[in-house]
C-alpha cells in the first residue's frame, strides 16, 4: 500500500492513503496548463460512509478559471494540428493508465462516492472503453463528397473541432462521466475545462495525473474545482468556450442553457430521467422482478437509468410484489468497500432526506408499503431499500426522478393505457420492457418517447451507443460516432473554377 511519508498538496487521511498503492493518484489541488495550481482556501470531502473528512480540494477564483480557459484556448491550435493518429496515440496511452490504476481508481472513488468496490470496478472499464473507442473513432471521422449542382466545381464537407469545451460532470459517475465527454472532445481535436462535482473531485483529478503521464499536452485537459455557480458561469459566459456538456438536473441544466444564450455555444445536455420498468402479460414475473431489482437499485439507485416506475399486469401484480419483495430481502447495506454489499450509502444526508420525503409523500396519498420501514433505520447516510404497491400519478415517487432505493408498482390493464402512463412524464431518458411477444415489444418500443428503449436487458451502456433522451432529459448524444457531434462543426466547401473533364 502507499507510504504515508509522500509530500501533498493538502492533508489527506491516513486511511484513503492506506488503500492506494499510488498515493500520488490523490491530487488536491486544480489542473490548469499542466500544472497544479492552489486556491483561496480548502473544501473538505467527505466519504459518504462515515462522514469523515478523507481530503481536500481547493477552490479556485474567477481569474484562475479565466486561466483554465486562456490556457486551453491556447493550446487549441497546436492539439486541432495534431493528425488523428497522433491524438489517438496519446489517448490510448491514457486509456492504458487508466486500466493499469484500476484498482487505485476504484477505491478513490468508492471512499468519495459511497459506490460499492464491484460497481467502481466497474466503471473504470466503462470510462476507459469511452477513450479507446473516441481514439478508433477519431481516425474514422469522414466528411462527405456531394455531387455538384455548379459546372466544374467539387462539393465536400469535413469535420472541424469547435474549440475550447467545458464539461460539467456530476458525481454519481465520477469517472466515466468525464472520459465519455472528455475522450469526444480530445479525439477530434477540442481541448477541455472539467468541472467535476465538489462531491466527488478525486476521481477527476486522479485521471488529469494520468492524462499528465500519457504525455497529454499541458492546456489540453484542465480540471478546475471549487465554487459551482461560479465557475459555470466563468464558463458559460467566456466566449473562448465554444461548447458546453453538462450531465446533472433538468433544472440546473435549463439554467447553464440560459446562461449559454449570449454567446450561443453549442450545448449538449444528459439530464434527468424517470425510467419506466414495463412487464409484458407474457413475461415470467420471477425473471421480470430480478431484473427490476437490479434496474432499480444499481448504484443504490443513484443513477439517471435507474427504473423509477415500475408497471406490472394488474393480474401478475401480487405475483410480481411477491417475488420483487423476496429479492429485496437478499439486498445488503453497508460500506462499498465491505465484500458481499450491494447498496452502498446515499451521497449525503440531503439525499436520505429526499428519498425519505419520498417515502412519506406515497404513504400519506395513499400507497401500501410492501417492504422497508415507513421511516428509515439506518444511521449516516445509509438508506434501507423501500417497496411500495399502489402508486399513483400524484405521488411525487410518480413525478420526480427519485435518485434512491424507492421502488413503486403501478398495475395496469391495457398497453394503450400503458404507453400513455409510461409517456406522462417531462423526461424521456431511458425505458426498460420485459417480454416476448414481438408484436406487443414494438407497439411499445415506437411508441415510448424515451431515448433509449432496452428489451429483457437491464444493461444498456457502452461506447458504441448513443447515450441521451428526449423532452427534457436532454440534448445531444455522447458515446458512439454521433459523440463527435457535440465537439465538432461540419464545414462545407464549395472548389470551384476546376477544369472539365474534357479539359483534364
């Protein structure tokens, strides 16, 4: 494990230092034109499981957040001139590193986060497979020849990158929310400003070391920390900044949205869900409540395709209760950094407020608890997982993207009916069917207004798919070869006074 006697930039604890064998992976300090730069004074993280302060990072000021965009503005012009194969040689350095530190990675983020051990693991892979992929993908980024409508002239388009992007990334995604931002816009030549959650800065400072170690150019990735507000609105306002990405709340997002209007950046944004689970009349309940269970609570579920609305035949409705109920029962809480956990804490005590105002507003409007305690026994900032019967459309469990291990079970009698329930919602990220009638699967698959549609999958994600929803759940994109869009302009050229083809 790591020595205890390395210099840092701040205090750091004794025990987040005991679980890293690079203890230099755990940065306090912002990225900016590759260097680590100090701010005005410290903001304290806190492991989610324990309360306790694990480290520090800094907080910068407006006219060091101004520097974060001179300086990547700067380098813009040396990394646009950089061949694909180039930019792509250096990414698969970073991506190499970030598997090499996996385990270092996944512990920094469990002890910031609160995620269990097996899904930060997971992530990491995640993340890394977006910097591979944008790598690939970078070298395959073709324009297109047109057929000309003007005599001896030769139509074509191609690809630019817009400049200098800065991305917003929140923290139940520590990592992978910043590589498949990040990894677009390198690829095709873009340099980056990352805002990383308070929450949640280690894991993107631990990946600017690493970028810094595959040889990434100083200027290129630049992560600045500290005070939200204003550091979206330094970025929101400059007009250095030609793109922006955020992942995070439909509100938040609607307000970096107004704030990017003067300077009319191009804006992608993944923001909330409240994902349908639906159960075919035809699907085995058994399977159908196994896979709920693992829709519903994946990174307890804090997680914007975590299923929020869970429909059921009315005739298989106990059927499924009962079975959902008895795999609930299997479900551990505890630390993620404990073996055999399945649900590690809430991110903080805000959220166990929430998701207990959840749980209160659905008993007082009528809905049945199935299982869990009407009022939560847990302490800190664990939360037992809740099931409750009876959902109804007023129920702000209904309404709102819950972001907890809440689950609520609609019956239903139609798939006319169900479409309408399902679609009755402002966001329109993600949905999930179970079942196997192909007919029944299509009617559903068309006519839901979400984004992406899995059928008997719960896993959905991945670098080649593009990841986004519709209605307010977002714009844009990210992942697969449609991730180039939000980084990239399509630069038409007409050539013109070219000979005929008799004359060549």
């Amino acid at each position: 494990m790591a020595a205890l006697n390395l210099p840092y930039e701040g205090k750091a604890s004794d025990t987040v230092l005991e679980h890293l064998e690079d203890a230099r992976l755990l940065r306090q300090l912002a990225y900016i034109n590759g260097k680590w730069v100090t701010g005005t004074e410290d903001i304290p993280v806190i492991n989610p499981a324990d309360d306790r302060v694990i480290g520090y990072v800094t907080s910068l000021k407006k006219s060091q957040i101004d520097n974060a965009i001179n300086a990547a503005d700067k380098a813009f012009t040396k990394w646009r001139a950089l061949s694909a194969e180039q930019r792509a040689t250096l990414l698969m350095a970073w991506h190499d590193l970030l598997l090499a530190n996996k385990e270092d990675l996944a512990r920094l983020m469990v002890l910031e986060q609160g995620k269990t051990l097996n899904e930060a693991q997971g992530e990491i892979d995640y993340g890394a497979s977006f910097v591979r992929w944008f790598a690939e993908e970078a070298r395959r980024a073709y324009g297109d020849t047109i057929p000309s409508h003007i005599p001896n002239a030769q139509l074509a388009t191609l690809r630019e990158p817009i400049g200098v992007a800065a991305l917003i990334t929140p923290w139940n995604f520590p990592n992978a929310m910043i590589t498949r931002k990040a990894a677009a816009a390198l690829a095709i030549g873009c340099t980056v400003v990352v805002k990383p959650a308070n929450e949640t800065p280690f894991s993107a400072l631990a990946l600017a070391e690493l970028a810094e170690r595959a040889g990434i150019p100083a200027g290129v990735f630049n992560v600045v920390t500290g005070d939200a507000p204003m550091i979206s609105a330094t970025l929101c306002a400059s007009d250095k900044v030609k793109a922006l990405s955020f992942t995070g709340s439909t509100r938040v997002g609607k307000l970096l949205l107004s704030q990017c209007a003067d300077t009319v950046k191009k804006c992608s944004m993944e923001l909330g869900g409240n994902a349908p689970f639906i159960v075919l009349p035809d699907m085995d309940i058994q399977e159908a409540a196994s896979a709920a269970i693992d829709a519903k609570f994946q990174t307890s579920g804090q997680d914007c395709l975590a299923a929020n609305r869970i429909f059921v035949p009315r005739d298989k409705h106990d059927e499924f209760i009962a079975a959902f109920a008895a795999g609930m029962k299997k479900l551990r809480v505890g630390d993620g950094m404990r073996k055999g956990i399945d649900l590690g804490p809430l991110i903080n005590h805000q959220a166990v407020e929430k998701a207990q105002s959840l749980v209160d507003d659905a008993l007082e409007k009528g809905a049945t608890l199935v299982m869990g305690s009407p009022h939560n026994a847990l302490k800190g900032n664990f939360f037992n997982p809740v099931l409750l019967a009876d959902v109804t459309p007023e129920m702000s469990v209904y309404r709102e993207e819950n972001f907890c291990p809440v689950a609520g079970v609609i019956a239903y009698d139609d798939l006319d009916e169900l479409i309408i329930a399902a679609n009755d919602t402002e966001y329109g990220l993600a949905a999930y069917i179970y079942g196997n009638d192909i007919r029944d699967i299509w009617k559903l698959m068309r006519g839901l207004e979400f984004g992406m549609v899995s059928v008997n999958s719960v896993k959905m994600t991945g670098h080649p798919i593009p990841f986004g929803g519709m209605k307010q759940s977002g714009l844009g994109r990210e992942g697969s070869r449609h991730g180039f869009d939000e980084y990239s302009e399509i630069k038409y050229y007409c050539l013109g006074g070219l000979p005929t083809a008799s004359g060549c």
